[in-house]
C-alpha cells in the first residue's frame, strides 16, 4: 500500500506551506473547480485499488508534519517524510473509512441540505472539499459519479455525500464514507474562534476536539487580518518552532472576518422580504389570483392522507410536516424530498393554522382528486389547464438549482456554433412513438443544422431501448453545451425541471416545446420573447422556424437578453419565495380561524 498526497496549484511558486506534494495542475490557466476533479480521476486510473491517495488544497494549507510516532508505532530510523505518511496512513486506517472527508462549520454551497447531515456534537457538521484522503477504489467510485453539473467540488462532494446518507440506490452505499469531524486530520478554520488552538513543538492542538490535526486549512479567506495582511506565514513559523513555547493565534479583534459558530440545530434564517420590483408584484398578483381558486382539505380528514406518502400534511401552525408513516413502498424518496420542501417552508417563516396537501411527486394532476380528496393539492407542475390545484416551486428550485444558474456562459451568443443541440436521457412515455425526447433524436439524425442525442435510458427496457441505441451519446457538461448556438428542452415525465432554467440564464438561445405541462413561473414566459417555440409533432413547422430563426442574429440575441432578464428576475431565490409567500399567506387568510 502506497499514499500520494496531491494537489492542484496552477501557480506552483504560491505553494509555500506543504511537504513534498504532486501537483496535478498541468497548466497554469485555471478554468473552474471541475479541472481538479477531474485532474485527481485521471490520475486514479493506473493506480492499485488498495493504494491511498490524500488531496489537500494548496495556497491556503498548512502542513503539521508529526513530531513522534503515533501510539503503539515501533521507533524506526525512517526519514521526516516516511514518518509522517507512516502517520497519516494508520490515522486513516483507524477510522475504518474507504474515504474521510475534511469537516467545516458552514454548510457551503446549499444551506438547505444542512438537516440532510448526520447529527454530530462537534461544530463540523459539514463537507469541507480542500482535504480528503481515501482508497483508490473507493475515490474511482466517486469520481465516476457526473460533477460538472455542480458549480464547484464542494458541491459536488456534498450531493454525493447526501445521496450516499439517504438513497437507498447510491452506487456508493457500499463504501464507509466519513466526515473527520473530529479533526484527526484535517482542521478547517472557517467560523471558529481563534481561542480553539494554540501550537506547541511544532504540533496543532484543537482544544475543543483534543486532536492534533495534520493539515490547517484556511478556507473562506480566514487567513487575512483586517489591515489586509496574511497570518499564514507567521502560523507557518510556529509549525517550524521545536521549543517549549506555546504559540496562541493572533485576537480574533485582528482578523477581517468575524467568528460566528452555529448553534447546534439553530433555526433556518427566513427570508425577509421589504420591497418590490414591478416584476415581483405581478408574481405577488398572480399568487393572489391562484390562492383565490384554492379549495382547502377537510382539515381532520387529510391527516389520513400521508398514508402513501407520495404525499406530506403541512401543518402551518407547527411549521413541520406531519409525522411520517412507515407505509410508503418510496419511503426514502418521500423522505428526502419531505424534508427539501420541510426547510425551505420554515425558511419562508408563513404562519397560520391549516393542514395543507403537498404532493412529493414531480407532478400534480386532477387525477389525485378523488371524491375522497377533493380539494387542491399543491405540487410542482402539472397541466396548464388544470385551475384547480396549485404550484409551489420545484425541488430544484428549492435548491436554487444547485448553483447552475451561477455557472458562467463567457461565448458570446454569435460566436457560438449555429446548431440546435438537445441532449439528455429517454425520460418520458416508455412508447418510442409517444416519447418526445426519442422522437427529436429520430427527427434530428438527417438534419445538419440539429444535434440530439439520449445521454442515458430511463423508463424502457433494455428490448425496447435497443430501437434507439443509434441515438446514445456520453452526457455533455453544461460548458460543451454551451458552445451551440441554440440549445433544445423537451418534456421529460413532466416538465424539464432544471435545463429550462439554466439555459434561459445562458448566452444560447433556448428553444422551448410546447407542451401542457408547467411550472409555477410558466405563466410569465413568452414565445418568440424569451425562447423559440416549437411542437414535437410539427416537424414540418419545426424546420419552418430553423429557417426563419438561423441567419437572423438580431433576433437571435434579443430572445438571449430577455432569457437572461428573465432568469434574473423569475428564477432567483427571491422569486421563488414571493410566489410561495404570496400564495401561502393569502390561502391562510381567506380561510383564517377554521
């Protein structure tokens, strides 16, 4: 067994504070956080599955080389550095893990999956990605999961992590992941008090954790005082310090950031909302509009409704869901997405006294309204036509869609190649006549000015997919996407959940089908202003619209910037929460006191 300690530095002067490392970076451009990922999986590739491999970042990390071998470590005549990977081996041996991850105080870059973690006394509840140590085979199993969708490792890391705590399918549930949330190896410094270590013979002490960590990263910047400067290489000088003289950090007064530690399960902050945009009241109105057509469930009666649940009782006046029956043949998946909706309502901080009907599925049809349960139901889409039950925002949208709208589209939209693009996998009617997304790839394959692949089957058998394996191509990162000029979203089981979004936020043009299904802010789209619609059974209209859309650049870029416009003022945190808000609270005053 072997141990390689990385790192990723595109500037390799600027590593000053770390032992002998490999440095991934073979270029000195840095283009995103992906490159590291992906610079750590190439090099996975040749190694022996038992071998270990320990990640740490580079410019704001401190190594504390150990001074004596570890207890019950024979005394060898072994050099500094052998010694200290003899130590960091059997530290992460003793923790039994195929992977330990570096812990923070901060849950960066989602808050809302906060209550998604494990419950732990210690303050580092959180994935931290600029440390990590684990097998080969364990890491070439994580690495093989798709990251470029996440805006940066750590959230890349923190969805894997999630999914590998609550999916009973995760292609990692087999492994023994952990958090080092005891600081045995890794100590982040982001939001503690200085107070919590001192260092002495050259060795970090965590006071409150008793540990003595290997690596001290200053994430979040906290490495910088208040008059600019970096405390990085006097801490740097204390770790080269062998004499008896304890070293204290420099007063928290001193440093640019204060030190603010999370109570443990402290409350999610609400959102608080003062003034409006005239695009924020005609959200507010149209929430409005829709509450008024709302009809409310017997309030005894839809407590037997979560019986399935593929539906959650949303008590207003606990502001929790109702207790969780053990019914559900989709418990995990009901609990999951229970508690996504769960912490985003308790952000919004609404208050009345009702029970309301969620439905914890993508879509919410008149067909769940029996004569049982004939009220309204709130879900994430459902058909344009049906008046009677109400939207509340997506679970992507809950999520801010994870930070995609955040990923950055720098092409501009004339130097893009003039194609339509459509990529993603076979969701939809399992029928390839009846499933749109099989049907544009059929449409596409002889026509040279549109590309549309399947990245993946869903809901067809491996007989029924072998008439469209001509169609499957490796998934695209939204960065290859977004060198087309146009890029496609077409239905899936429902709606396009979070591809809308994104590309409406990009610098390409987004065409839109037009389908029966909706989200919430559907209602404020326009064709031909914010995209270019198009029917899947049309095919002839379809290549009409190519020609009237393909050479004309003027349109091309104004349906960009009123896509863009509209992603800034519907699809932001902010939005999402007028419409919920809205709704919510005019529901809860027009059926006060009941």
């Amino acid at each position: 067994m072997s141990l390689h300690l990385l790192t990723y530095a595109t500037d390799p002067v600027k590593i000053h504070h770390l032992p002998t490392v490999t440095n991934l970076a073979q270029s000195t451009q840095w283009t995103s956080y992906h490159d590291k990922l992906q610079a750590v999986k190439q090099y996975l590739q040749p190694l022996p599955p038992t071998d270990v491999i320990c990640f740490t970042d580079a410019y704001d990390a401190i190594y504390f080389p150990p001074q004596n071998p570890e207890p019950n470590q024979p005394q060898t005549n072994q050099t500094t550095q052998t010694q200290s990977q003899t130590t960091l081996l059997a530290r992460f041996q003793e923790t039994q893990a195929d992977i330990l991850l570096s812990a923070e105080t901060s849950c960066y870059p989602w808050g809302h999956v906060a209550s998604l973690y494990q419950k732990t006394l210690s303050p580092y509840k959180y994935i931290n990605s600029g440390g990590y140590i684990g097998t080969v085979r364990a890491l070439k199993r994580l690495l093989s999961l798709p990251y470029t969708q996440c805006p940066c490792d750590q959230g890349f890391f923190t969805y894997a992590y999630i999914n590998y705590l609550h999916d009973k399918a995760s292609p990692l549930r087999d492994l023994r992941i952990q958090l080092d949330s005891a600081c045995r190896i890794f100590q982040t410094v982001h939001g503690v008090p200085w107070s919590h270590f001192y260092i002495q013979k050259g060795v970090l002490h965590n006071r409150v954790e008793r540990t003595t960590p290997l690596f001290l990263h200053f994430n979040g910047n906290y490495h910088y005082q208040k008059d600019g400067t970096s405390i990085l290489p006097l801490v740097a000088s204390f770790a080269k310090d062998q004499g008896d003289q304890r070293h204290e950090f420099p007063p928290a007064s001193s440093m640019k950031f204060p030190v603010v530690l999370p109570e443990p399960d402290s409350p999610v902050a609400p959102i608080v909302i003062e003034t409006y945009t005239e695009a924020e009241r005609m959200i507010i109105a149209e929430a409005e509009k829709t509450a008024m057509a709302f009809v409310l469930p017997d309030q005894d009666t839809i407590m037997e409704r979560d019986e399935d649940n593929q539906h959650a009782v949303w008590d207003c006046t606990k502001r929790r869901f109702s207790e969780v029956t053990e019914k559900s043949v989709h418990r995990e998946f009901a609990l999951t997405n229970r508690r996504i909706v769960e912490l985003y309502l308790q952000k919004l901080g609404l208050a009345s006294s009702l029970r309301l009907d969620i439905s914890l599925h993508d879509y919410v049809g008149l067909q769940m309204n029996t004569d049982r349960w004939p009220h309204s139901i709130l879900g994430f889409s459902k058909d344009k036509d049906d008046h009677h039950n109400a939207l509340l925002p997506d679970l992507y949208a809950m999520q801010n869609y994870r930070g995609m709208l955040e990923q950055k589209d720098n092409l501009p939209t004339t130097k893009k190649l003039n194609k339509v693009l459509f990529i993603g996998v076979s969701s939809g009617p399992p029928n390839v006549r009846l499933n749109p997304r099989v049907q544009i790839c059929q449409f596409a394959k002889d026509k040279p000015w549109i590309e549309a692949y399947l990245s993946g089957i869903v809901n067809f058998t491996p007989e029924q997919a072998e008439a469209f394996t001509e169609f499957l191509h490796p998934k695209m990162s939204l960065e290859e996407q977004f060198t087309y000029r146009h890029i496609m979203v077409v239905d899936g089981n429902t709606v396009c959940w979070d591809r809308l979004p994104w590309v409406l936020a990009s610098r390409s043009v987004c065409w839109k089908q037009e389908s029966d299904d909706e989200c919430w802010y559907y209602r404020f789209l326009k064709p031909w202003v914010h995209y270019i619609p198009f029917r899947i059974d049309d095919p002839e209209g379809l290549c009409k619209t190519w020609e009237k859309v393909k050479d004309d650049r003027a349109l091309q870029i104004q349906i960009v910037r009123n896509a863009n416009k509209f992603a800034e003022e519907y699809l932001t945190e902010r939005a999402h929460a007028l419409w919920t808000k809205g709704l919510l609270e005019r529901i809860g005053e027009r059926f006060r006191g009941l």
